[in-house]
C-alpha cells in the first residue's frame, strides 16, 4: 500500500482497528526513512482503508 505517496504497511487488531501504521522514504532501492504511528488517537484521525479480511 501507499501512505502520502510513500510505501507503507497497516498493522490490525483482531477487532479490526489499526494497531500501527509505517511509511517508508525509500533512495536507490534503500530504506532511509521510517515514519510510525502508533498512538490510538492518532491512528484514530487518519483515513484508512478497510483490513483484508483472511
């Protein structure tokens, strides 16, 4: 997935609400930047996309 453009990835609790987010700065093929999100609250404020279901 995307975060802003960037590659990322969602993490999920079982109840469906997301656990943390990472988006990534990504320069000749190497990841030089790792932003995270973690706090409820603020995960709370972000757009998301609804979880794969498995």
């Amino acid at each position: 997935m995307t975060v802003n453009g960037r590659p990322g990835v969602i993490s999920w609790n079982e109840d469906g609400a997301p656990l943390s987010l990472l988006a990534f700065i990504v320069a000749d093929g190497l990841i030089t930047e790792i932003t995270a999100v973690v706090e409820p609250a603020e995960l709370a404020l972000l757009p998301m996309p609804l979880p794969d279901p498995m």
